[in-house]
C-alpha cells in the first residue's frame, strides 16, 4: 500500500446543489457527473495502490448506485437495472481490495489494546493479508483498465431519456419517500435479537436514504438538514457495528483455512474478543438513535420541505390557467 502522495479530500470538489426549478433530466445528469468527477480524480491514486483513493472509489460507485436509483422513477427501468447490475460488479473489485484495507487497519488499532506479545504475533496475519491485497489490487487494476469499465463509465456520463417539461420540485418527495419507507420498515422489524446480516441490510438502506436526501438537500431547509445529520450518525454506528461483525467472521475464516503460528491463533482470538465488544458497544446505541429517527415530526417535516415545491407548482399552473 503506497502512501506517498499527500491525497486531496473530496472537498476540493464542487458541491452539488440542485434546485427545484431544475428539470429532472438535467439533475440526473448533474447527479451522476459529479460521482464521475470524484472516480476520475481518485482512479490514478487507486490503481498506484493508495489507500484512500480506493475508498473515495467505493464511494463513488456506490453513490453512482444510489443516484440512478433515486431517479429511477423517471428513468427507463431496465436502464436502471442494467447501469446499477455493471456498478455492483466494478464495485465488487473495488471492494475486495477496500475490505482488506478495513480489515488491516482495525488489526492496527484494535491491536493497540492487546499486549505487546499478542501484537507481534499478529505479524504473519498482516503479511498475508498484505499478500491478498496485492493479489486483489492487480485485479482491480485490471478491471479499471478493462474495456468493460471504460464503456459502463461512458453510459453513465450519457444517461438520459427523461422528459423535458418535468421539473425536480414536483417530483422530489416521490422521489424520497420509497427510501424512507424501506428504512422504517427494515428498522422497525429488528429486534434484540436481530442477526448481523439484518443490521447490515438496514445499514444499505440508511445509506441510500441519506445519499438521496443529501442529493435533494437543496430542495430542502433545517429540517431536512437535521435528519442528514441523525443519518450520518446513524449509519457511523451501524458502520462500526457491521464492520466489527465482519472483521470476526474474516478473522474467524482466516484462522481455519490459512496456516498460522499457534501464537498468530492466540493472538488472534484476543483481537476477535476486541471486536466482539467493539459490536456490542455500538449496538447497544442502536435503540436510542432509532427512536430519534422514528419520529413523525421529523421524518414528516423533511418530507414536507421537499414537497412544498410541488404545491407551489400547483399554484403556479393554476395561476396561469386561470390568467390571475
């Protein structure tokens, strides 16, 4: 993993604000271009091997993911599906190399809190998952420079079909509102006992919702402002959560199929009892933060500011129409 060049934050880029006047077209197209932007600037330090810019990658791709479905009630669905279908497979390369870096960097800071012979001996783990990283970099390397790639970043930067006259004000809480029903929905059925696999398809969905409400954010005032920001806490917790579950069940394959040192095996027992309260931590803020984001005056409020465009729209056809 190379870290020589100082990497450029994704601040540096324009920020996206859409207006209710835009036509949904032009805002599809604004939507995708700048995720387009953020992997093309990203894409050269991703394939030297950096770590960030693989990340900023990831996110691009998913964010891409997230855009076309926010809009796919305007857009041609098999579009859509095949455009998000060709993203999950670019993301998946992506993400074979991303995990590992996740996976190396919480054996360097949840390392810290075993003692100094345990960290040692969690020398060779780091080796070979250095090993696999090269192994999956060269592969997403070579997807990045495929032919397959290139043409799904075309499609994308050419994505269109939406009709003229439709403006984003009057479709925005529409466009909204699917998400937030999958969020409640898959929220509202877990329980205490709920498996780490259903936290992780609520995570998905707090993520889409959160990027479709900072795409419309424009659109919107304080209200909408505050349920970004119970998201991003939201998702962070459910992140730590997800990512501490995964990091024991890679760990936990890791001790069974690769030929480790015993003392790497004790080593890494200790680490996974680490991140087994690490998960547990995080999911005992899980009830508080729901109830936080299950209120109707909050929800309903957002939902309210983005669909003041479409009443205001009502009103100026009725005005026109009526020559008052």
């Amino acid at each position: 993993m190379s870290g020589g060049r100082r990497h450029r934050g994704p601040a540096r880029l324009r920020v996206l604000l859409l207006s209710p006047n835009d036509p949904a077209g032009e805002a599809v197209t604004s939507t995708l271009r700048l995720q387009l932007q953020v992997f093309g600037r990203e894409e050269a330090g991703a394939r030297a091997g950096e770590v960030e810019p693989v990340h900023q990658l990831r996110v691009a791709t998913r964010r891409l993911r997230a855009g076309l479905r926010l809009f796919e009630p305007v857009l041609a669905a098999a579009t859509v599906r095949r455009a998000c279908d060709e993203l999950a497979w670019l993301g998946d390369s992506i993400g074979a190399v991303r995990d590992l870096d996740v996976l190396l960097l919480a054996i360097a800071s949840r390392g810290r809190r075993l003692d100094p012979v345990e960290r040692d001996a969690l020398a060779p783990l780091v080796t070979l998952l250095r090993e696999r990283r090269a192994i999956a970099h060269d592969g997403l390397v070579r997807t990045l420079e495929g032919d397959r790639c290139r043409r799904l970043l075309a499609r994308l930067g050419s994505v269109g079909g939406v009709r003229r006259e439709l403006v984003l004000g009057r479709v925005a809480s529409d466009l909204a509102t699917p998400h937030l029903r999958a969020v409640l929905r898959a929220g509202r059925r877990l329980g205490g006992d709920a498996s780490p696999a259903a936290f992780h398809r609520l995570r998905v969905r707090v993520k889409r919702l959160r990027y479709a409400l900072e795409t419309l954010r424009g659109l919107g005032g304080r209200r909408l402002v505050r349920m970004l920001r119970l998201l991003e806490r939201f998702q962070d917790t459910l992140g730590a959560q997800q990512d501490a579950a995964t990091q024991i069940a890679r760990l936990r394959e890791l001790a069974d199929a690769a030929s480790l040192p015993p003392a790497t095996l004790l080593a890494m027992g200790a680490l996974i009892r680490v991140l087994g309260r690490r998960a547990r931590r995080r999911r005992r803020r899980f009830p508080e933060l729901w109830r936080k984001l299950d209120r109707d005056a909050l929800r309903q409020g957002a939902l309210e500011e983005l669909s003041r465009h479409k009443r205001a729209g009502r009103v100026l056809r009725l005005v026109r129409a009526t020559g008052t």
